[in-house]
C-alpha cells in the first residue's frame, strides 16, 4: 500500500486507503502549515464527545430553536474544509485539503454545514468508518455555528447508531460541550468496538 500520491498539478496527498487504514488504526494526520511536511499523530490522551453526554447551554438551545441557521450534509464539503483552513495556526495543508476531498469523493469524509441567508457561516467535516466518526475541524463565521453543527452532528450519528466521535484532542471549547479526554487503550477499545459496526451517514 502507498502512502504518498501526487495529484495533477502537483499536490502530493495522502493515498486514500492507506488514510482510512490509518484511522482505523487510531492515527490521523496533521501538516506543520499550509505546505508543512505531513506528520501522523496517536496521542496517550484521545478527545471524545460521548453521545449521550453533550452538553448544550442555554444559550446554544435557544439559537437551535431559533432555526437561525439552515443545517445541510456535504453540499459544500470543499467549502468547508478550505474555510477551516484560513487561520493564522493551520495544520491543514494543502496535501490535506486534498486528500479529503478524495475520500469525500469516495463516500468516506463529512461536512455538516450551517448556512445562513443563503451564505456559508459556520460547520464541520470528519470521517466516517463504521460506527465511528473521525472530527477533523470546525469553524464559524457567525456565533454558534459550529456549536450547531456539532449538535446536529452528534443528533445525526446517535440516530444512526453509531458509537465513537472521535475529536482527537481535548481542548477547553469541547470539554465545554461535553468532550472528555479517555487513555489510548481505553479509545482503542472503543474504536475496535465501533469499526465492527456496519453505520451510513449519509
């Protein structure tokens, strides 16, 4: 299996079986930079959102009731992953755009978006295996609407049965939602457990 392929015009990305092979082993990817050397990642400490343990605060419910924000699945995978690019600290390259534009192609790699007045103001996008869905990145251009995004996220994937979201690493935002940090071995086991399961997200 290869690791590496170069598209035409010239952007080295990551072959897409061995990605989903990497997932299902427990790493992911990240990039030093928007044209950073591709390095991949299995930290002691994995982030998770359990699906019944979400936390949605008072202001967060009022906006879904709101209907503020139109929530639609891949209708603009593209869109979303080069919007979560556009950050000053980025670990998307421009391998990575492309790699997941490959596995969305594929059937493999999410968005969740909100729209608003017809704009693009907020979502998502990950990887789905299995019974597990893999969170990549987020980003908002409207207050709450990756909060959004991620409910709806965690709303869908319960709904269908799925059993692992995966957020790679804890930090202050997800742990306001509900995300916790569980050891490698614990995560493993939960991911072992979620890729036997047969789950459609879309």
């Amino acid at each position: 299996m290869k690791t590496y392929a170069t598209a035409p015009d010239g952007t080295r990305y990551i072959d897409s079986d061995f990605l989903l092979a990497a997932y299902c082993g427990g790493y992911f990817p990240m990039a030093a930079g928007p044209d950073g050397e591709i390095s991949w990642y299995a930290p002691e400490e994995r982030g998770i959102i359990p699906l019944d343990g979400v936390i949605v605060s008072r202001s967060l419910r009022r906006t879904l009731r709101s209907g503020t924000f139109d929530v639609r699945i891949d209708t603009d995978f593209a869109a979303v992953i080069r919007a979560c690019a556009e950050r000053p600290e980025v670990w998307i390259s421009r391998g990575i755009i492309e790699s997941y534009l490959r596995l969305h192609r594929l059937g493999f790699a999410h968005s969740v978006e909100c729209w608003h007045e017809g704009t693009l103001a907020g979502g998502l996008y990950g990887v789905a295996i299995g019974g597990a869905f893999f969170g990549e990145s987020m980003f908002s251009r409207r207050t709450d609407a990756s909060k959004v995004a991620l409910v709806r996220l965690t709303e869908r994937l319960t709904e269908r049965g799925y059993t692992l979201l995966d957020t790679q690493y804890l930090t202050p935002h997800l742990a306001s939602l509900g995300g916790v940090a569980v050891p490698k071995r614990e995560y493993l086991r939960r991911l072992d457990s979620a890729l036997r399961l047969e789950r459609t997200f879309v």
